[in-house]
C-alpha cells in the first residue's frame, strides 16, 4: 500500500506504507491495505503513517481530505507538516499567545482554532523528539 | 570643438555599458527564477490532480453534486474577472498582453449587456485599470514573483464570497499559462461556477469490469463537497498565479536579453562615430597644424621681402 501527504506546495511525504491512521469529523479511522475506495474530511489532527520498520511517519494535518482508491491512500491537505519540519519554538509561542487570548476571549473560535493548531504541531513535534529519544 | 563631440560619445557609451550591465544581471536572475519557479508548478501538480480526482470521485457516487459553487445562474448580470498580472514591469510585452485579453472579454460581455466586477492582481493591472477609472472590487499585489497558497487562499476566498454573495454569476480567469521557457499563452478560462465536466467521471465511473468502486464516505458526500469545492477553487487559483509567475519570469529574461542585445549593437554602433569623430578631431588638427606651419612659412618669406623693400625705422 503506498502511503502520501500531498499539500498544494509539494507532495510531504510518498512511500510504502502498512497502516495509515487518521481523523475524520466521525472519529479516528484507519486504513489497511486493501481498504474500500473511501473519501473523508479530516479535521486539525494527526495523521500517522505506519511504514515497515519500526518506525512511523507523523504529520500535523490542519484540514483536508483523505482519498483511498487502488491501495492508495492519499491525504490532501492546504496545511500539512511532518513532525521533522515543525518550528517548534513558534508553535509554542504561539500555543502560549493563543490559549493567553482564550482566557479574556473564551468565545473566540478562531482563537481556539489557533491554540489546537499549535498544539497539533507540539504533539506531532514532541512524538519525533521522543522517538529519536530512543535510538 | 571637435573633441567635445569626442567626449560626448564616449560618455554616452559608458552609459549604454552601465546599462547593459544592469539588464545582463536582471537577464541572468531571472533565467535563474525561471527554473524555481518551472518547479513550483510542478511541485504543485500532484495536489491539484488529487483534488480534481476527489471531486470526480464524489460526483461519480451519486446524484448529491447540488452545491452552489457548480451551479451555473440562470441570468448572467454581472461578470467577474480575476485578471493575473506582474508586480512590476520591465517584461516586455507580458503585462500589456493580459491586460488586452481582460479588456477584451470586459468589452464581450458588456456588448452581451452585462456588468462587469474586477479583481486584479498584480500592481500593473491595479494602475492600469485605476488610471482608466475601471470599478476595481478587490486588489492583491506584492507576491507576483512568487505566490504561495497563502496568497491563492485569499483569493479564492474573496472570489467564493462575492460569487455566493451574489455580487457576480460568474467568475472568469484570465492569466499567462507558462508552456516552456520559450512560450507562454494568455488564456481566458471560466473559474467559478465549477464546470460541469470536472465532476462527471472519474475513477469511480464503471471500470473496464463493469463495476465501479464504491465509494464510502465521512460524513455525507454533500458534507465533503461543500469544503471540498472552495479548496478546488483555490488550488486552480493558486495553479494559475505560479503559471503567471514562471511566464513572467521568462518575458523579463527575453525582454532583458534583448536589451542586452541592443546595448551590445548601440555600443558597437556608437563606438564606430566616436572613432571617426576622433580620426575627423586629428585629420582638423594636422591640416591645420600644416595649414599654421605653411602660413608660417609664408609669413616669414615675405616677413623677409617686406624688410627689405620695406624701411620702417631709419636702420
């Protein structure tokens, strides 16, 4: 099964692929190979790509697509990064601007859309830390 | 007198050289941006494919392909243009020649009575149609040379809202497609309402077996359509901007490499006059070098004759 992010910019990431696991606004799904053609909307969440190996590709997924058709699954994305290429300094400046804005304005969903993304991108970030941790 | 003209002349080539140095760097970065740029359109390729193929899929699985942005308006009042053009000049006839088409289509469609809207990028269409006091209903600029999404997003947004807002019927895109280094097109392509043949077919038409994969869902097709579209819209938008951007690239490179050229031909050309000014100064100068020694002469012979015929003191 091949496995690829694509965002408008450039495909992230393309390879083979075991398991692919996502989240769609039903809840989490995963994809084996020989998976039904399938077409969902992912909401601000973590894509992980099982490759063969021990390892696992992660990607902070802010909105998109993920297409699944000829053991091809496809994640489309306009934001996408993968763990190795988050800013991980600005993700925390701007968890911490953002969750500081959410206090006087808990109201504000663009605010709090802005707080998950960061978030996003520490947890995709921390989960490539961690795993480098262990070589 | 005619060493002054001398002087002039090689002043003058100076500034031809000057110049010429300045368009030869301007040729060469962008005969540099040109292959950047050559590979974002690229790089950009496989994402507008796979949204063009989800949106097929979807319009594959059944009858739900009711969105606003693919239903074409029963009366046509007011049509928008999201012209594309170059922050800045010095590209040959880049800017004027889309500037043309978008006149032209604004012309068509005021013939076939109706109105029109403009959304322009890039700062030479702005002053173009500002001067003309054409209506402008919304400007972008600062990134033709390089476009990211980010700026497609902000587009496509302005140009979805006004579209559903009801404010046109009908969005037209009008920019330079970049074919190769050596050519470019203006192309005027319908952007919103989505076409109809973008949805029909697709994968997940009847395959060669006779069975077609079905397709499942999350959420409803309907659901995915609705933030499917918009994006569909953006990344055309965005396809388009690294289009003009590639071809503006390589009209800068033509336009500066034939400046280049002509200030190469301006010197040679300017350098012969100069040459036969100063061969004119010298050929003056000895005749009248030879004209003065021959005068001289002249004088002295009959500064001679004259001494002798002529007693002025009481020697």
């Amino acid at each position: 099964m091949i496995a690829q992010v694509v965002s408008p910019e450039r495909v992230l990431y393309k390879g083979d692929a075991e398991m692919v696991v996502c989240r769609t606004s039903d809840g989490e799904i995963a994809f084996l190979p020989g998976h039904v053609p399938f077409v969902g909307a992912l909401g601000i969440a973590k894509v992980r790509i099982l490759v063969p190996g021990p390892e696992e590709v992660a990607a902070a997924v802010h909105g998109g697509f993920v297409e699944v058709a000829h053991d091809r699954v496809t994640v489309l994305s306009d934001v996408a990064e993968l763990a190795d290429q988050v800013d991980v300094v600005r993700a925390r400046t701007a968890r911490d601007a953002a969750a500081d804005r959410l206090r006087h304005d808990p109201e504000n969903t663009e605010v709090a859309e802005a707080l998950a993304r960061a978030e996003l991108r520490l947890e995709v970030a921390g989960a490539a830390t961690s795993s480098a941790a262990t070589y | 007198m005619a060493g002054g003209q001398e002087r002039i002349l090689k002043r003058r080539i100076a500034s031809v050289q000057s110049t010429k140095k300045i368009t030869r760097a301007m040729e060469l970065i962008a005969a540099s941006r040109i292959v950047k740029a050559q590979q974002a359109v690229q790089a950009a390729g496989p994402y507008s494919e796979h949204i063009t193929e989800v949106v097929r899929d979807l319009g594959a699985a059944g009858g739900s392909v009711d969105s606003p942005l693919l239903a074409p308006r029963d009366e046509i009042r007011r049509v928008a243009h999201l012209v594309v053009t170059a922050d800045r000049g010095l590209c040959g006839a880049y800017n004027s020649s889309v500037i043309r088409a978008a006149e032209g289509s604004l012309r068509e469609q005021a013939d076939l009575g109706r109105d029109y809207a403009l959304v322009v990028v890039g700062r030479k269409a702005e002053s173009y149609f500002r001067y003309r006091d054409f209506r402008l209903d919304a400007v972008f600029t600062g990134f033709t040379d390089r476009p990211t999404y980010e700026d497609a997003r902000k587009i496509g947004r302005e140009v979805t809202r006004g579209f559903l807002a009801g404010e046109y019927d009908m969005v037209e895109l009008v920019y330079t497609r970049f074919l190769s280094a050596g050519s470019q097109e203006v192309v005027r392509r319908p952007l919103v309402p989505l076409e109809q043949e973008v949805v029909e077919g697709g994968d997940a038409r009847p395959g060669a077996e006779g069975v077609g994969p079905t397709y499942e869902f999350e959420p409803s097709p309907a659901a995915i359509l609705d933030s499917l579209l918009p994006r569909y819209v953006e990344a055309r938008i965005y396809a388009a901007l690294l289009n003009a951007a590639a071809s503006e690239h390589a009209a800068r490179q033509r336009a500066m490499k034939s400046a280049t050229d002509n200030a190469d031909d301006l010197i040679i050309s300017l350098t012969r006059v100069m040459n036969r000014a100063r061969q004119d100064a010298i050929t003056t100068e000895i005749m009248e070098i030879v004209g003065g020694a021959e005068a001289l002469r002249a004088g002295k012979d009959s500064d001679h004759d004259s001494a002798d015929s002529h007693p002025r003191s009481s020697a």
